[in-house]
C-alpha cells in the first residue's frame, strides 16, 4: 500500500470532532511548534496573515514523500514515478474540492499568491488589454494585486482605475459601481484585506462586474484561510491563493479559473512538460492544467497542499465560528486599552486587528511584544496606498488562526497593557 494514502487518509486527529463545539486544545496538539518557547515565554502566535503554522500532518505527508516516493512526475514508466504523479494529481482533485471547483483541471499549481496574479496579467492580461481598456483595483488591495496591473498596463497602454476607502476600512461600494462602464475588462479585487480583516462584498461585485461585460479576479489570499470558499457559488473567473497561509508547505500557489477562460489563454512561462510537441518550426502546447505548469514543479508541496486543505475544510464550521469568538473578544480587550485605536472596523470581518497604540511606533510596540513570546506583524503590510489612504504609515497586526486561543488574547492584552505603561 502506498504509505502517502495512508498519511492522506489517516485524515486528521480533530477532524473527525464535533464540528461545531470546536475543541481548540486537541487542535493545538496537531501543531508542534505551538508548544515552543521564545526565550521563557509560551508561543504566542498571531502572525497568521503573514503565513500560518503547519500541522504535524502535513510535515509529515512532506517526510513521507520524499523517504518513500519521490521521483519526478508525468514522465516516468516507473513506479515511483507512477506514484509521485498520482499524489500530485489526487491533490489538485483536493484544491477543486476545496474550493468546489467544477473540474480538477481549473485548478493551476503555481509557487504562490503572487505568481497566481502575475500570470494572469502576463498571460490573459497581452492577450486581452488594450490601449484605453480599464483594469478596476482597489485602495485596499496588497502590492501583488496591483504591482503586476501596472506593468501589463504600461505595456498594453490600459488604464488602471481605483475604488477608495472609507475610514472605517469598507470599499466605497457606490464609486465601484460608478467606475464600471464598458471599457472595464478586468476587477481584480481581494476577498479579504489583509491589513484590516475586512470581508469585501465580492458577489456585489462580481454580479456588477460581469453584468458590465468585465471578469473577476478575486485574491483569496486571505479568506481562504478563514472560511469555506466555494467559486462556482460566487461565479469568481479567477480566484488565487497561497497554500502557505492555509496551513501548507511554502513555495505552493494556485490559480484557479473558469475553464473556458483558461483555455483561451496562451503559456505563462514555457519549457518542459507543458508542451504537446515541439519542432523547431513550430511548438504546440498541452491543454490546461499543465500548459500553465512548464518544468518540474514543487510536488512535495502540491502533495502536502492537499493533505493541508482536507484537514482545514475538516475543521468547518467551527473554526470558523471559533476564530469569530476570538476577533470579538480581542476587539474588546484591545479597545479597553487607552489610547489604542483599532484600524480597520468593517462590520464584516476575518480574525484580524490592527492597531496603533497611542504615539508608540508600531515597530516599538512588535519588538516589546516579541519579548513576552508574542509575534505580530508591523507596518504597511504591502498595502502602502492603503495606508496612504487611511493617512497613517503603518500598524501592529494580529492575526488570528483557528488555534490561537482566548488566553492567547488575554497574554497580548497584557503585554500591550506593560508597553503603554513604560511609554
Ligand atoms: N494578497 C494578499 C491579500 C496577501 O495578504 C498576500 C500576502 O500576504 C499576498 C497577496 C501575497 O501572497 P504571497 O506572498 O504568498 O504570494
């Protein structure tokens, strides 16, 4: 019996708990490094946005691969080969599921979030854009989401136009609309903010978008670590994401979209195993998925992709409803704190808080929290128009995952205390 299935359909320890009374100790036991210590303090981890912890599961699925299986995949006769190929392959059937995706086949192995975008730009982006087309971003979106627009835009000589923010960290939702017009090929907009939590109305905007003639690109970097997504159901063209920030490997990216879309479009990048035949008068390119694959991939990391994903959608709904409970009591604690501020306070949102205390640098205030074990992110967060926007230059950031714990809020809302204190 191939030992990968085994560790594949071993399935999880607390996947098979109660879904909704979420047991977020037996959670914790599947993540060794959450019993770490920084210096003599617990790990308090809240730096989840950036990239999250990773289950014993999953290590493990990475060991396993290449102690017993590793060969290079789609090539060989061989066995190991065989075996390699079909675990990549049942992975990506594990991403479709994921994301209830009609065919396993839209789902494109990519090294991340990033990679995801700059194909689609590179790729659908010289194909479709023209002088004068409008690409809608918005003030809220991270430099991936807008870095890649702006160069496929010099090139083809389209026009980036931009949806501000309120205050409060919500897209203005009736300039969006007044910026759709039939020029408007393209809304690349993120689910979920990654600086302020907000949860954005992207099946207003997907409905408003194709409704205008244009197609949707949605960055799930973000939401996809915190609730179900499902992409038929949202009618995303393309929806992109990281599996690092899902509780799997680095390194690993996906690109999902609508087969038809994706099979109009030409290669990204080109080489080996995305080509049909090659002849020096000419070279003709495999369908989709793999004509968006050239060259060995990661396939370590698409194997242990899978293995993360089944054991996160496992963990539906409560660690969704857990992670609410969190954010709602961090929000409290944290606004009984003098002086600190909450940046971002979207009635919808993920298990993110922004902050700044007080005139404290937020640079300050991370490498005091660091002290007491405690890791956060600080500054722009790769968000720097929005921050422009929002008239500051950057915050602390807690970001919380399914396994942190209230106790973990109490030791922040502590620590936070002491540092306001010594300033
Ligand atoms: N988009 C959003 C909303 C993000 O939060 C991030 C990473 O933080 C990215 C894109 C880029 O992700 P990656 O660095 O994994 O490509």
């Amino acid at each position: 019996m191939f030992a990968l299935n085994l560790v594949g359909n071993m399935s999880v320890t607390s996947a098979t708990m109660d879904k909704v009374t979420f047991d977020v100790k037996r959670v914790r036991a599947d993540f060794p490094i959450l019993s770490r210590k920084i210096g003599k303090n617990p790990l308090t981890y809240l730096d989840n946005g950036a990239s999250s912890q990773k289950p014993s599961i999953v290590i493990e699925t990475i060991a396993s691969y290449y102690r017993d299986h590793h060969a290079n995949i789609h090539r060989g006769v061989h066995r190991l080969s065989e075996e390699a190929t079909t675990a990549y392959e049942k992975s990506r059937e594990q991403v479709a599921r994921f994301l209830n995706a009609k065919e396993a086949r839209e789902c494109v192995f990519t090294r991340n979030t990033t990679e995801s975008i700059n194909l689609v730009a590179s790729s659908w982006g010289a194909a479709n854009l023209r002088e004068g087309d409008e690409i809608v971003l918005s003030e809220m979106e991270h430099h991936a989401n807008i870095v890649p627009w702006q160069l496929i835009a010099e090139r083809t000589g389209a026009v980036i136009r931009v949806v501000p923010v309120t205050p409060e960290g919500t897209l203005r939702m009736d300039v969006f609309h007044a910026l759709l017009s039939p020029k408007t090929r393209l809304v690349a907009i993120t689910h979920v903010s990654n600086s302020l939590g907000t949860i954005n109305p992207v099946r207003e905007i997907i409905d408003a978008a194709h409704k205008a003639g244009a197609l949707v690109l949605l960055d799930g970097a973000q939401s996809s670590a915190h609730f179900p997504i499902d992409v038929q159901a949202l009618d995303a063209d393309f929806f992109v994401f990281s599996s690092h920030k899902v509780c799997g490997p680095t390194g690993m990216g996906i690109l999902y979209g609508k087969a038809d879309i994706l099979n109009a479009m030409p290669p990204y990048q080109s080489g080996g195993d995305m080509i049909r035949v090659v002849d020096f008068a000419g070279t003709t390119f495999r369908e989709i998925p793999e004509r968006f694959e050239a060259g060995t991939p990661h396939i370590a990391g698409a194997i242990a992709l899978g293995v993360a994903l089944d054991y996160v959608k496992a963990l539906q709904p409560g660690a969704h409803a857990h992670e609410q409970e969190l954010l709602r009591y961090a929000t409290e604690r944290l606004s009984a704190i003098p002086g600190l501020r909450i940046i971002g306070t979207a009635p919808e949102k993920v298990s993110v808080i922004s902050f700044l205390l007080g005139s404290v640098h937020p640079l300050d205030v991370g490498t005091m929290l660091d002290a007491d074990g405690i890791a956060v992110r600080t500054g722009h967060h790769c968000t720097m128009p929005l921050m422009k926007a929002l008239g500051i230059t950057g915050t602390v950031r807690a970001s919380f995952a399914f396994y942190n714990t209230l106790e973990e809020v109490n030791r922040l809302a502590a620590s936070l205390e002491q540092i306001r204190k010594m300033f």
